[in-house]
C-alpha cells in the first residue's frame, strides 16, 4: 500500500504504523491461526501490545497512553487486524468503546483509576450495553441500577460483552429511571473483582474466536456511587457518542480483513494457472481483483475521513455519527464482499483451513453486525441526512 497524497501521514504516523505492522508480523502472525482453533483468549500478546502503547493510543501520556491521534489509531489497528481480526478487536474495545468514554465524560479520579491500566496493556476493559432483549433499541433495557446511599445496585444480564470473561473493569449501561426510557439510562464503572457480578459462558462464535465474548450477570452488586459516568440519564447520550468512535474502529477492522483476504487472492492469482495462464488473466478473475482493490481503496478514504472528523470535534465540538457510520457500512460491506471473492478465487483451497482465506471470510462477517449492525447505520445516515430526529 502507497501512502494516499490525499492524507499526507507524518512521521509519528509512519513510525507507529510500520512498528504495528512488525509487531503483528512477527508476534501474531504465527499464533493467529492456533488461536482461532483454540478459542483461547491470547492474554501475552494483548499484554506485550499494552506494552507497546498500542491499548491507548489516543489516550494522554499522563494516563499511561500513546497521546496520539485517531488516524494514528487508525493505522495502527489496520496493522494489526490484517493478521488477525480477533486480536484487533481487543485493541479497538480497549481503545474506543472504553478508554474513549471515559475521557470524555470522566472525572480526573475516573481516568487515573479506570483507564491507565488498560492503557498500559496491565488490564482489558469491557463495554457493556446489549441485553437479550435489547440491542439498539436501548429504551427497552431490562437491567436495572437501583441508588442505595453511597451505593448503587446493580441487577440485569448483559449480552455479547466482548471480553467479558477477561475483563478487569467494564463500562456498564443500566436504567435507572425506567419510565424514561432512553432518558432513563446510566452509565457506570464496575471493577471486575466486584461481589455480584458473575460471568457467563463464552459464546461459541463462527468467527474472532480469540476473542472472548460472554453474558455478564449482575445480582445485587454494589458499586461506589462515585464509579457512575456522567449524571443519571446521561448514560444513552454517552452509548451513542461512543459508539461513534467504536465505528471507526470496526470500520478500521472491517478494512484490515479486507486488504488481508486481497493480498492473498491477487497473489494467488498471479500465481495459478488454467489453460496455460495465469488465472488473472482472465476478466472473470480480473475485473474481480479491480473491485476488490476498489471499494478497499474508497473504504480507507472514508475510514481517514471519519477519523479526521473526530480529531475535529475534540476541537469544535459536535458529533461525527455520520462519517462514522458511512465508513462503518462500507467498509464492513468491503469486508465481506472481498473476502466472499477471494474465497471464490482460491476455489477449493479458499475453503481449506490449510489457508487463512476462510478465517478472514468467518471473520469479516461480524463487522456487519456489532456496533450496529448495517442496517441501523443506513438508519443512521438517512435520517441525519434527511433532518430527521
């Protein structure tokens, strides 16, 4: 890949970009497929990219972070998501739908507290706001948090928690006046050593099987009244802004899978013959090449722009839903359409586990589903676009 003229990147840009691009190479490359049989949680690599600064990149240095940009973490996360989607997701969970809220809607003694060990890679953050019966509609949330004093109870389940059974601290969304309904939400900080707070089995997943997804269930656990992000009531608008940032992130995941399962089919093509040429040669296969580095291309472009976006609106403030959802759509679409083609390239050896080709294909079906799933993002995008509330 060529730098695009049209994002100039610096060299703070080049150099965490090439360092991740190493690190992934070199560390996970060779355990990625091991660990996608396994289902195991990859617990020394995510430490060693904590290590790295690679869990907190736009976080500040104060708080244990790189105190980088978004397009840095852009960058990064690509790196890393072309080896291996599972160990991408961690980072962008930790990066965005947890280290990022709490920065923004966090008081000094949240950010010390909750965020500098995850940024530093000693802890893995969660973020918790589907339910069985809830997802995008949040208003019909079932969990409760009850204020008790000092205190708040907690009781509800939550579902599809990535990192749940892992996780150290958790971002937790709970109605504390349900007759609100979205106005009724809360949003809170829970320690994982927490009494109360019990971990459910771990989905058997089609794909990012290193990364662990869980229900969590909360029976009467008390937490601090202190540990609440934001005020009450506050905790949708706080979901929605985050979510913003974790679309960038899916997004960056969507399009690392993407440039992996096109690497190989272009290589593979050049490589095959049939009827004494290159398989690449032939229009079938070709124009299949042309529209997979396409739409790779304009999902980087809009992935760059959203992330821009953001770095904007820490400074004008405002919200950057629809660049995020754009990029988001497109580029989870890209995913899936590339790696569906590389898997028809590859014929019978894309449906091999001898070849990667079919984990990322398992793998890029997921980005069309969390953190919105494509359909709420055309809901997204259509009513900004329209004026609509």
């Amino acid at each position: 890949m060529t730098d695009l003229p049209i994002y100039p990147l610096t060299t703070e840009h080049k150099m965490l970009r090439d360092a991740a691009r190493d690190f992934a190479q070199k560390e996970i490359s060779p355990i990625a497929a091991e660990f996608d049989e396994s289902g195991e949680f990859p617990h020394a690599t995510i430490k060693k990219m904590g290590a790295l600064g690679f869990m907190g990149i736009e976080v500040p240095e104060e708080y244990g972070g790189a105190g980088m940009d978004c397009l840095s973490y852009v960058l990064a996360l690509e790196e890393i998501c072309k080896v291996d989607a599972a160990h991408g997701v961690i980072m962008s969970v930790n990066n965005s739908l947890y280290c990022h809220g709490i920065m923004q809607f966090g008081t000094e003694e949240q950010r010390k507290k909750f965020i500098t060990p995850i940024a530093t890679g000693e802890a893995i953050g969660a973020y918790s706001l589907t339910e069985p019966q809830s997802g995008s509609d949040a208003g019909t949330m079932k969990s409760r948090a009850t204020r008790d004093g000092d205190f708040y109870v907690l009781n509800g389940r939550k579902s599809w928690v990535t990192s749940g059974p892992v996780a150290d601290y958790f971002v937790v969304f709970m109605m504390t006046d349900p007759d609100k309904k979205q106005k009724g939400v809360s949003a809170f900080l829970v320690d994982g050593k927490t009494k109360g707070i019990v971990r459910g089995k771990k989905e058997p997943k089609l794909g990012i099987r290193a990364s662990a997804t869980s229900e969590i269930i909360f029976e009467d656990c008390r937490i601090p009244a202190e540990n609440r992000l934001g005020a009450e009531g506050e905790g949708f608008k706080i979901a929605m802004t985050v979510l913003d940032a974790g679309r960038i992130g899916i997004a960056t995941q969507a399009l690392g899978i993407a440039e992996a399962a096109y690497e190989a089919a272009r290589q593979y093509a050049g490589q095959r013959e049939a009827f004494g040429q290159p398989i690449g040669a032939f229009q079938g296969t070709g124009f299949k090449i042309a529209d997979m580095k396409t739409r790779i291309e304009a999902s980087r472009l809009l992935i760059y722009n959203a992330a821009i976006a953001k770095e904007k609106s820490k400074e004008a403030g405002g919200r950057y839903s629809i660049e995020a959802s754009m990029a988001k759509l497109f580029a989870s679409e890209t995913a899936m359409f590339v790696t569906h083609q590389s898997v028809q390239i590859h014929g019978g050896m894309g449906y091999s586990k001898e070849l990667p080709v079919e984990r990322y294909f398992r793998d890029a079906k997921i980005t069309e589903i969390y953190e919105g799933t494509s359909e709420i993002q055309r809901l997204v995008i259509s009513r900004i676009e329209l004026g609509l509330k």
